[in-house]
C-alpha cells in the first residue's frame, strides 16, 4: 500500500470515502510520523494520537452504514494550540496557560470535527500568536524540517506564528493543519516551508475559543500542501457564528468546487511600493515569474500604487500591541492557569508575580508598547495616529480594487532565516512582517503559496490579496500559479 502520508485533505478523503484505505489506517500512519519526528522538530505541544483514532474510527463507522462522512471525512489534522480543545490542554504556547484545559471547543474546531476531520494533537507557535519564527514558545522552538543546499545543517526558523503548523505539515506529519494569522502568521510560516495557506477575509472564521492576540485583525485560515486541500478546509472552518460579534453573516461558498485556474478576463495587480530598494534578488525573480504565470493563465497585469505601504508596519505594530495588552489582563492567576502565590502575598502581589512567571519576554515587550500607547496623555499621538493611517490602508487597497481583482507580492522579504538569527533584535524580526501586514490591517482575504527555490535551496512564497469576499478569486490565482511552478521541492528527510 502507498504510505499513505504521501497524500494531503482531498486524497485521503477520497481514499477512504472510496474505501481504498481506512480513516483508522491513515490516522495510524501519521501518529506514527508525529511519533518519529517529535524529538527533532519539536512540532507539537502535545500529540492526542488516541483523539485522531477515535475520529477515525467514527468515519469507518459512517462509511460501513453507508452515511455520508463529511467535507473532511476521514482526515487527520493538526490544531493550532491557539484553539481551545473540550479536555485538552490549551496553552497558547505559554507558561501562564500550561495545564488549562478547557471546558469548551472552539467553533472552528467544532466544525471540524463536525466534518469529519481528527484531531492528531496541538501544535507549537510563538507564545500567544506573537513572533515570526517560533521562537517565543514556552515549549522550544520548532525547528523547520528544511536546510539549506550548502551542505551544513544550520537550524532554520518555520516561520511564526504559526511554525508547528507549518513544519507539520511540510514534514509530513499531518495533511493539513489549523493556522491563525494576526499580522501574518498563516502566510510568513506557509512561505518558509514550502506549502499552502489562507487567511479569509476577517469574519468569516469565528474567533471564538480562539486565544485572543489582537482581536481586530485575528483570522483562523488552513495550512495544507495545495491550494484545494486549502479550499477543502476552509469550506469546513468558515461561519457565521452568533458567539462572535464580528463574524460575517454570509453564507460560505463552495470553493473547492468553485476552483479554476483560467484567469481570462481577470486583472492582477502589482503594487509599485511592494519593489523595495534592496529587494533580494531571489525573491524579485520569484514574483516576476508569478506575474509571468499568471499572464500566461489569461489574467491582464497592471501595475497599481497603495501609497500608504510604508507606514503599515509601524501601524500594526501599534495596534496590535494595544489589543493585545487589553486581551492578556484577563490572565491573572484567578481564572486560568499559572498562580504564583508568593508568601504572605496580597492579590496585587499575586498578579504581579503570576505574570511576572507566566509570560514570556516577548509578550511582556507587546504589553509594555500596548499599555504605553494606550495611556493618556500618549492615546492621541500613537493609538488615534495608527488607526487613522489603517484607514487609510484600507482605502489604498479599495482604490486599487477598482483597477484590479486580485493583487499579487511576495508573502515575506526573504527566505526561512537561522533560528537565533533575530532573537537578539526585536526590530528586524517584525520587518519580515512587512509584506504580510498591510491585507491584515485591511482585513482582506490573502494566501501564500510556493513560487519556487532561491539559492540556497529553500522555499518562497508568493502572496495574493483579494477584494473583500473574494476567497474564490485569491484561491483561483493561487492555482494558475500552482500549475505553473510545478513546486516539488521538500525537505529531505533527517529527522
Ligand atoms: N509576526 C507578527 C507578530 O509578531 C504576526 C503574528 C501573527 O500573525 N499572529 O505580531
């Protein structure tokens, strides 16, 4: 029999619909690679191979009563260990949350599960969805199954915040796993190791049970080898849910069905302010060749403006922190998690020190800014300023959509860097955000999908960013490129 973790979401779905293999021999076959992979990658927080069979298990079940099974039938999946999971552990890749273990599932979970899919365990991410490489976790860092062609075995980053997402699913570990993404964190992670992944437009997948980061901009999305596996799952993660006051109340289109890769009539646009000086070169000839693959799936290229790129970075880096030092006053020893109860201490005692011990270094750097910029007195000159210019992002963006359906960028400025890399400089390691932030800003649907190899032998990503609605679109852009690259490259296998 094939190995049957050579196949991705519509494979085994379709597999064990038709009954070429079961659900239980396909869960089987990835607890296995989880399970061999785990000490040198470092890709799951805690694996639940008996969640995975038990899933499995039910599918077989259905399918030998003849019911039908579900838009993930059959499938094992990874989940982001930013969704709450029903009895178990949920943590956000932090101390203050080790050992919470929830009441309740996730809505996206929950629909899931609903379709179908299992659950193969929790993945690694930078502690509350903060970072670009993985390497805020409480857990360890995720180590990217890629190296690079020069012969050493230097450790790259997966990407963040979504790296055990993106590590899993590009070592085989899983077909396709659960992303979230901030300011990136789907796409960035997607880029570094070679695979698929997209962030909807903001609203269509609840954020509830989702640990909250900065609640403006949070989008859950899928991470999966190619772009229908993406649209498979996107189907099953997309809602409207009443227990999420900025879900989209519409109804979610069929976009697997919907998938083609024949651009004719279609304009893609290429932002000017994208082309930045000291671009590197390998990342330049990768998005000419996207613009050369989509020209040849019929699209019309033009080239458009969003003059207000430059200050989208700094932007975000303002008003994410402020949502997230709202969101983390929640985590103070009394409800969730980690209480650090000092001798003698009074409650303000035991905040102080709860916090002190539960967050990382990272998370207490957003808090600080957060706090900072929110203060009176500093309100007007950062907060107010940030929003005013994410507006003015968005209206850059809706200037272009009147040109264009589609925009097309590199996801990230390089390559997966060297873990350790940007550890000792916050600022270089938010600029690799650079090209991710401004559709996040404008909470416009985007994706990363492989365009090639650079130099070195690593992946890639190009971006597309859609209208506001517009998955199909950003999907159908994603696959003219997919056909057309050929993407084979993955990493060889040392762990
Ligand atoms: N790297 C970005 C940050 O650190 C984005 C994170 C995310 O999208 N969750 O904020």
């Amino acid at each position: 029999m094939t190995d049957l973790t050579e196949l991705g979401v519509a494979a085994i779905r379709d597999g064990v619909a038709g009954g070429d293999f079961t659900a239980v021999e396909a869960a089987e076959a990835f607890n296995a690679n989880i399970a061999a992979a785990q000490s040198a990658l470092n890709a799951f927080i805690v694996a639940t191979p008996e969640r995975a069979l038990e899933a499995a298990r039910a599918t077989d079940a259905k399918r030998a009563a003849g019911q039908p099974l579900g838009k993930m039938g059959g499938v094992p999946i990874g989940m982001k260990d930013l969704f709450a999971t029903a009895g178990v552990q949920t943590t956000a890749a932090s101390h203050i949350l080790e050992g919470f273990t929830p009441e309740y599932e996730s809505t996206v979970s929950q629909k899931l599960w609903d379709a179908g899919a299992g659950m193969l365990g929790k993945l690694n991410l930078d502690q509350f969805a903060m970072g670009s490489s993985n390497e805020t976790s409480y857990f360890g860092n995720v180590i990217s199954p890629w190296r690079r062609n020069d012969g050493g075995n230097a450790a790259l980053a997966p990407g963040g915040s979504s790296g055990g997402s993106s590590a899993a699913v590009s070592a085989r570990l899983c077909p396709a796993a659960t992303g979230t993404d901030t300011g990136g964190s789907i796409r960035q992670p997607a880029a570094f190791t070679g695979i698929a992944g997209i962030k909807p437009t903001y609203g269509r997948c609840s954020r509830w049970g989702i640990v909250a980061f900065a609640s403006s901009l949070d989008q859950a999305g899928p991470m999966a080898r190619d772009v229908r596996d993406c649209a498979i799952m996107l189907e099953a993660m997309a809602g409207f849910d009443p227990k999420d006051a900025t879900s989209l109340n519409l109804p979610v289109p069929e976009w697997e069905a919907g998938l083609t890769a024949d651009l004719k009539g279609r304009k893609v646009g290429i932002p000017r302010e994208y082309r930045m000086d000291g671009m590197d070169a390998d990342v330049a000839k990768s998005w000419d060749d996207g613009v050369a693959w989509l020209r040849d799936a019929g699209a019309e290229i033009i080239d458009i403006s969003l003059p207000h790129t430059r200050y989208a970075l700094p932007a975000y880096y303002i008003i994410a922190p402020a949502e997230a030092s709202s969101n983390l006053a929640r985590y103070d020893g009394v409800r969730y998690g980690l209480r650090d109860l000092p001798e003698g201490a009074n409650l303000q005692d035991m905040y102080a020190a709860t916090r002190e011990a539960g967050f990382g270094a990272e998370v207490k750097r957003r808090i600080l800014i957060g706090t900072y910029v929110l203060s009176a007195g500093f309100y007007d000159a950062y907060y107010t300023q940030a929003q005013k210019v994410r507006t003015l992002i968005s209206r850059d963006f809706r200037d272009a959509f009147s040109q264009c359906d589609v925009i097309l960028a590199p996801t990230a400025p390089s390559a997966a860097f060297g873990l350790g890399d940007k550890t000792s400089d916050p600022l270089s390691m938010y600029l690799n955000d650079v090209f991710a932030v401004p559709a996040s800003l404008a909470g416009l649907p985007a994706m990363s999908v492989p365009g090639g190899l650079n130099r070195e032998g690593l992946p890639l990503g190009l971006q597309i960013i859609g209208k506001p609605f517009y998955e199909q679109g950003v999907l159908n852009a994603g696959l003219a490129i997919e056909q057309r690259a050929g993407f084979t490259a993955r990493p060889e296998k040392w762990w």
